[in-house]
C-alpha cells in the first residue's frame, strides 16, 4: 500500500506494531498452532479441517499452491489435524508460530487495527493491489481500508492473487525479505511465472538496475 501511495510509511509502521502486538496478546488469550499440509491442494486441506474440527476453531489459514495449503486453529484441533494427515499419508509440518494466525481466534486483534485506521488517511492506489483476502486486484481507497481489517482473521489466498497479478499481465515478481519461499511457490502455481528473492539493499539494488 505505500509502494502503491495509498497510505504513508508512518503510518504504515504504526497500523504494523498495532497489529503485531495486538496479534500477540490474542494468541496469549487464545493459544493456537499453524501446520502445513504438503503435496494437497486447498479443497483437501478443507476436508481434512472439516473431518478434524469436532467443534473447535479449524481452518484452512493459507492457500499458497496446487500443492501447500496452511491450516490454523486451536491446539487441540491441530493435533488432531496432524493425526488425520498422518493417517490419509498426507505429510504435515508444524510451523514455529505463536498464535492460530489468520483464523477467528485472532478476532480480539481486529478492533485495535480497526481503531488505528480509523485516524489514517487511505488514497487510492496509483497501481492495481493484489489483496490476500480475496486475491484479487484493488484499486479503490474504500476497499482497502475494510480489507486491512478483514486480514487479520481472513485466509491468505496467495495463489489466486499470484493468478490475478499474471492474468493483468506480470510477469516477474521480486520477493523482498529473508528467505525465498514464496519464489519457490511461484513454480508451483504456474512454471512459465520468473521471480527473484531480494534479502538486501544490494540485492535490491541489482533487481532493479
């Protein structure tokens, strides 16, 4: 959104540590546990949550490939995610995270966001967003505001907004930040799609010389 001039970098930095710290204290209030489910795609990562929910807070947290979906929701829930994979033999990995993120049990993070973007300014993008609740491309201030809120307990559809990028035209994409996994879920959404991982100024730097 800053990249795009719809909002401010302070202001942006600001709505971060909100949310972050918001997001913190809901998973301290509401413990929760995040698994990946490899080699499914997202309709199987929902049958596999509807057949281990029994109740409790259970979703399918990520769509990030044919291949990897992210599930989200309370311990118990998990454990008995892991259980059900293990027996269908669907490998699982737990992720090393502190709550049962983009799932309802981080609604108490909702309303502290909510009351900060209330006292920010939002513009229009000069170019089109692809937003993760929807994954598809915004390019009006209003949907955006409502989407940053929604974020935080909505599922991350990385794959359809990968699709939505490609089908207005992209064709290469800069990862920025540690590491390269999204780069490598590039491939696995559609093979003809470049990306590039930047994890430095210099790398930046070289990306757009």
């Amino acid at each position: 959104m800053v990249a795009a001039d719809a909002i401010v970098l302070p202001d942006a930095l600001h709505l971060v540590v909100i949310r972050g710290a918001a997001m913190q204290r809901a998973g301290e209030e509401r413990p929760g546990a995040m698994v990946a489910l490899l080699g499914v795609d997202a309709n199987a990562a929902e049958e596999l949550c509807a057949a281990a929910r029994d109740g409790d807070d259970l979703v399918v947290a990520n769509r990030n490939s044919p291949v990897q979906s992210v599930a989200s929701g309370s311990v118990v829930a998990i454990e008995r995610l892991e259980s059900a994979a293990k027996h269908a033999k669907i490998r699982s990995v737990r992720l090393p995270v502190a709550g049962a993120f983009h799932s309802e049990l981080m609604r108490p993070a909702v309303q502290p966001v909510l009351d900060v973007l209330a006292h920010v300014g939002v513009s229009d993008p000069v170019f089109p967003i692809a937003e993760n609740v929807t994954g598809e491309l915004v390019t009006d201030a209003g949907t955006l505001r409502e989407l940053v809120g929604r974020q935080v307990v909505s599922p991350v559809r990385w794959q359809d907004g990968v699709r939505a990028l490609a089908a207005a035209g992209a064709t290469r994409f800069v990862e920025a930040g540690p590491g390269d996994v999204l780069t490598k879920l590039l491939k696995r959404i559609d093979p003809a799609l470049a990306g590039v991982a930047v994890g430095s100024p210099g790398d930046a730097a070289a990306v757009v010389a």
